[in-house]
C-alpha cells in the first residue's frame, strides 16, 4: 500500500517470502503498476555516461521497457522466474537471481537501476555488486514510487485489513503516508551505498504526479502490494470488500497523489571497486 508500514522488518531483503510473493498475477501486476515518469528516465539517460544499463529486480520489466524506448540496451536481473518469464516475452533480456548472487562475469554498465526494488536487496552488497559492475562515472539510480491514498480510503484499507489479517507482523498506518513515510528507506539505502564507498555522496531526485484510478483499476493495484500478495483469495475480496463503500462514496473513482524518489549516486575511485565482501543472504 502507499507506504511501508511501521511493522515491516527493519532488513525488508531478508523477508523473501514477501520479495518474491509478486510474481502470484505478473500480468496483473504489469497491467496495474504505474509507469516511470519520463522526466524521470530523462534524467538517469542525460547524467549516465552511456547506454547499457542493469536492471536490479526487473520484475515484469515495466522500467526496463521505458528505458529500452529511450535508447537504452536493458539486462535484467530478477528472483521471480515467473516475473522474468514476462518481462522475457515483453522483449527484455533477463537473468535469473538474486543481485547478491547473480554473477557479472566480467560484464559491465554505464548504470545499474532499480524501481522499486532496492530494498529487498542487502544494501551493502548490493552497492558492493553495483561498484564492481560500474563504470567509472557510471550511476546508482534505484527509485521508488510513494503512493498516497485520499484519507478515508486509506482508513477503510487500515480497517479491512486488521479485521482480516489481525495477527499480521505488519501493520498499515493511514496516517502515515506520502515521502516523509518513506524516508527510512530512502536513507537506509543512501547510507549503504556511503558505507561501501566509491560513490560520490548520494543525492535524491524528486517527481510528483497524480493519477486517476477506477474501482476496478484501485483493485487491481492494490492486489499488486505486498500485504496482499500473500493472502488467499477469500482473504484478499474481504480486504477489498471493505474498502469499496469508500471509494463508492468518492464517486466511484480516485485520484492518487504520488511521488517517485530515486537515491543517486556517481561511480568514483578510478574504477576500483571496494574490496569489502559481499554479505551472505
């Protein structure tokens, strides 16, 4: 949902079950996610040092699509075989693993991106991997997208969900919502890429936008996140039950307020990637 709830664990990569529970509907899931901002991929092409980029946690390849109609040649690399085998059949090269394990074999990118991704990665090995993998003045860019629910949709979600899942380890705060949420993560991927070095001093890059959704299209991107992915699916039509006389009383439709947020960095160190081991999973 729109934010990382205060529940989740404080080493999100190490939830695996979660990380890789996406996979469940790939079409769903490419069908309703929203797309990159341009402005966005404008941005990581102009400041790149050229074109062949890595793409950490591809999925269905929606990023890697766009990135590919800007002129960029695209590897993948991405957990879920069924979320490669999509984005495989969208026309986007994929390798399957883990970034801590995958192997470069010697391979190396002007780029290394991820869209909302980089947090089921170990931050300190994956800024280690993307350091060996750079070329010198190439760019770190993982980014995000920050949903933000209208309030009373969001507090019917809240509600929906502890009366389904009342156990759950996690919990969804309404209240709770929007950049500021986020930042956590944001930092905590910042400093993973400080603490390894050879990296110039991460920056973050910024891109509002809004988005009109349907019933039915709200659904479908909701059935997309990670409290849901793991529900059977009785569990799933009763947390969406409870959230539809709100949107019914927002006239059938929302708009959603969104941010995208990417943490930068530029490859430094004359091409000599940091000596640190790259953590086990």
């Amino acid at each position: 949902m729109p934010t990382p709830p205060s529940g989740r664990p404080p080493d999100p990569h190490l939830a695996r079950g979660v990380a890789e529970s996406f996979g469940v509907d790939a079409p769903r899931y490419d069908r309703a996610r929203p797309r990159y901002p341009a402005s966005l991929v404008r941005r990581i092409v102009t400041v790149s040092p050229g074109s062949e980029l890595l793409n950490v946690g591809c999925g269905t390849g929606i990023e890697a699509r766009q990135f590919q109609q800007a002129g960029c040649t695209v590897l993948g690399v991405e957990p879920d075989p069924r979320m490669a085998d999509f984005a495989r059949r969208a026309g986007v090269e994929v390798e399957v693993a883990t970034f801590e394990r995958w192997q470069a074999a010697g391979r190396t990118f002007d780029a290394v991106i991820a869209g909302t991704a980089w947090h089921w990665v170990d931050p300190i090995a994956g800024a280690i991997k993307a350091a060996r993998v750079l070329r010198t003045g190439g760019l770190l860019a993982p980014f995000w997208h920050v949903f933000q629910l209208p309030p009373l949709v969001a507090e019917a979600f809240a509600a929906a969900y502890r009366r389904v899942v009342p156990d759950s380890p996690v919990a969804f705060e309404p209240d709770k919502q929007g950049v500021d949420a986020y930042q956590p993560l944001l930092t905590r991927a910042a400093d993973g890429i400080h603490e390894v070095g050879g990296f110039s001093i991460p920056e973050q890059m910024r891109f509002d936008w809004t988005q009109p959704y349907t019933r039915d299209e709200l659904f479908d991107l909701m059935l997309t996140q990670g409290l849901l992915t793991r529900l059977a699916p009785d569990g799933q039509a009763a947390v969406l039950d409870g959230v539809g006389p709100a949107v019914d009383e927002a006239g059938g439709s929302v708009t959603m307020s969104g941010t995208t947020v990417a943490v930068v960095a530029v490859r430094t160190g004359g091409g000599t990637a940091p000596t640190a081991a790259i953590p086990a999973e």
